[in-house]
C-alpha cells in the first residue's frame, strides 16, 4: 500500500514538474498569454509575467527530485545513499509540501499573493494538494522508519 502511495506522490510531483518545464519553455498553457498564466499560478501582488525561465526549470527539478526520493524512500528505485539519508531528504521536503499548503491559509501569503484567480486556486486547489502531498510523504516517513 505504501508502494502506491509512493508512486502516486511521484506521479503527481512529476506532472507538475512537466508542467514547470513547458512554462520554463513559453507555454502559456492552460491560459491564453503570459500574465493571465502568472496571475493564475503565481498570484503574486502586480504580477504581469510569468518567473524568469530558470525559475521554472528550477521548481521543475526540485519536484522531480522529490519524486525520485519517495520512489527510492520505499524501495521502486535502486540507491547506493544509506537510507536514512533518503529518509532525512523526504523529511526535509515533506515538511516543505506542508508548510506550503498551510501558508496558503495565512493573511500573510494573502497580502503577497492576492491576485486572482491565484488566490482563490491556492485556498481550494494548490494548499491543499501541497498538504496531500506533503501528508503522502510524511506517510512513507513513517512507515519506513518503522
């Protein structure tokens, strides 16, 4: 069961890595110009273009090396780093995740990300996949450590 968790966590981690990737790229996808696109997954107060490019490749990078830490965390993936290690790493960006989907909830982040439809998407779709996916890895944590 853990196993699917696992893959499920990566599966989605990697979707959203593609999807950095092609916006790194220029894709405006899934709206039709560059500012509606950072309105909508950005949300940060006047934003009027999308991140410089090698933030987008960045973010991609971090996602797909969370997803090949859970793999590797329950086994999928061969790896010659001491588990515990793994496990430290997948401790680290799980907290991460969840932070993030809790800030979603703060006036804080509010006050710096108040654009719509950002803001809105973050309070019903973005903290809350950020907090599955942080819950998912906190899981595999845990029940690898045991």
């Amino acid at each position: 069961m853990i196993t699917l968790i696992a893959i499920a966590a990566a599966l989605i981690l990697m979707i959203l890595a593609i999807l950095h990737v092609a916006w790194g790229f220029g894709s405006t996808w899934p709206d039709a110009d560059s500012q509606s696109l950072a309105r909508r997954v950005a949300g940060f107060k006047g934003i009027r273009q999308m991140p410089h490019p090698a933030a987008c490749f960045f973010v991609a990078a971090v996602l797909a090396f969370a997803a090949l830490i859970a793999l590797t965390a329950v086994g999928v993936l061969p790896t010659s780093y001491p588990h515990w290690l793994i496990l430290t790493a997948l401790s680290a960006i799980a907290a991460v995740f969840t932070l993030r989907g809790l800030l979603a909830y703060t006036s804080q982040w509010r006050e710096r990300t108040p654009e719509e439809p950002f803001a809105s998407l973050d309070r019903r779709i973005y903290g809350p996949l950020c907090l599955i996916i942080g819950g998912a890895l906190t899981l595999i944590v845990f029940t690898q450590n045991a």
